[in-house]
C-alpha cells in the first residue's frame, strides 16, 4: 500500500481553528475527504491517514465519521485530554471505533516549554498501550531536547514524530536539533514523519536542496524502516501550490533508496506503525523490538 501518513480535514468556522490566521487565508475554508481523493489517486495513493487540527472530543468524532464513510481515511490520529482524571473511561469507549489509531497534542502550543515531562501527561500517555493507540509527539525544535527524556519515560509507547520535530530549515541543521534527533532515534518504538518541511521554511521561496540534509540525518539515525512519508495537506498549501508538490519533493529527497526501501517509506511503515490492514480484526498497531546500532 501506498499511504498518506499525515493530513487533515475541516469544516471551517474562525471560532473552531483559531490557529488559521490572516497570512492563512487559503485555508480558510472546508477541505474534506472528496477533496483529497482525486490527489490521492493522481499520486498513487491508496488511502490517507486523518490528524487532528484542534484539541476537542468533537474534532475526534468528526474525524472518525469521515474514516467510516470514506475509504481512502484509513484511520484517524484523534485528541483525548491526556491529563484528565477519567481518562481510562474515554479510551474504553473509543474502543468502539475500530478507525481511531491513535491521539495527539498539539504541544507545541503548550506555555509550559516542560509540558511533555508533565506527570499528568506521561501517566496518560503509559495508559494508550493497553489499548493499542499509537501517539504523535508534535514540538518545535526547541522542545525537541525534552523528546528523548519523554521517550524513556514511556518505554512500551509506539510513537512517530511528525514533521522531523520541525526545524528551523531556514538556518540548517542546528547542533540543537541534530543531537535531539540522534537521541530520540535510539529508542526503537519511535517512528518520523518526513513530512510538514514546506510550511517550516520560507512560504514564498524554498527549493528542494534545503531540505536535503534533514531528511539526510533522519534517514541515517532512524534508517528507511522507521521513516513514514506524509503530505501535512491541506497545511502544506501555505508554501506549495499543489497536493502534488510535496509528493514530488519526498520522492525527490529519498530517492536514493532503493525500490524496497522507497515502498516501506510510502506506505509500508506507516501501515505497519498505525496497525493499518486489509483483515478487519487487526487494526492495532505492533511494533516489534528492533536493535539500534
């Protein structure tokens, strides 16, 4: 399978995503899986996987009412508030839904710059494996040091770190993110997104060679097996024109992998990560132990 491992959909009201601001103007406004499907299947893609855009139970529901009436939304990357005291009811009852894979927090939004070493939070998150959820760290690359202090505090927790942890691309690869990103890649239950580069560089001029050395430092840290693509659409649309511009650009930095390797990268980890497949009674991601050299 060929899987978009990473974008969103929304009915757009200013009140529900506040985050879409005046210089967003191109996101204002629905985009729904009718919308996606014609780029999906132009770029060879089987099916998506549906994140979270806002912190509410209802975006949840919504999202998980998209992946039972669509079948390009393979599953839905939901919210659950993580600190609540009656966290354990809310996981039981989403048990119901075979289309929720796994939760998310937009971190990097947080005040608090030691929010992920919250223990409120690192009790949450050790109560996902006990029902197979996965979870999407999302920091900035100045919380990306924090990401391996969390990571072994959670050592049963299938994660993916969407976007690289966002660098800054404008700068390069800094010490800071570098480092980070060697640190967290030991820990064999942590996946990467390559995807959400665009939208961290300059909006209005960017080229691919910018790029190049992030994905060159995650793919020697977390290697092609642990590497997931996604197009972060319709986000990415604030520093591309097209759907299909930011698939051409991950095809274009990972094309020095082998046929193998570029089909475990397009669909095949992310598959394996998010538990996705074709039987209907295994829908739970396994990770199993890998050795890290």
């Amino acid at each position: 399978m060929r899987i978009d491992a990473h974008q969103h959909f929304w009915k757009y009201q200013a009140t529900d995503y506040s985050w879409i601001n005046e210089q967003m103007t191109r996101l204002q406004r629905d985009f729904l899986p009718n919308d996606l499907n014609p780029l999906l299947e132009k770029a060879h893609f089987d099916g998506c996987i549906a994140v979270q855009a806002r912190q509410s139970l209802e975006e949840t529901a919504f999202l998980l009412d998209l992946c039972l009436s669509n079948p390009s939304v393979l599953g839905v990357v939901g919210w659950v508030d993580l600190q609540a005291p009656d966290l354990e009811s809310h996981l039981s009852e989403w048990q119901q839904h075979p289309g929720l894979l796994g939760f998310r927090h937009i971190v990097q939004d947080e005040a608090d710059p030691q929010f992920l070493l919250r223990p409120d939070f690192i009790r949450g998150v050790k109560s996902l494996p006990h029902y197979g959820y996965t979870y999407d760290i999302l920091v900035y690359e100045q919380q990306l040091p924090l990401v391996p202090d969390f990571l072994a505090r959670c050592p049963d927790q299938p994660f993916v770190l969407d976007h690289l942890g966002k660098p800054v691309i404008q700068q390069g690869v800094s010490s800071r993110w570098k480092e980070a990103i060697r640190a967290a890649a030991k820990f064999p239950n942590l996946y990467c997104k390559v995807s959400g580069l665009v939208t961290e560089a300059n909006w209005h001029q960017w080229s691919a060679h910018e790029f190049q050395p992030f994905v060159d430092e995650v793919l020697e840290a977390f290697g092609p097996q642990r590497l997931m693509v996604g197009s972060d659409w319709p986000v990415c649309l604030l520093a591309a024109e097209e759907y299909a511009d930011v698939i051409q650009l991950a095809e274009y930095l990972l094309r020095q992998l082998s046929v193998t390797e570029q089909q475990q990268v397009f669909g095949q980890n992310a598959a394996k990560f998010y538990g996705i497949s074709d039987n209907e009674e295994d829908k739970k991601p396994t990770i199993q132990p890998e050795i890290v050299s």
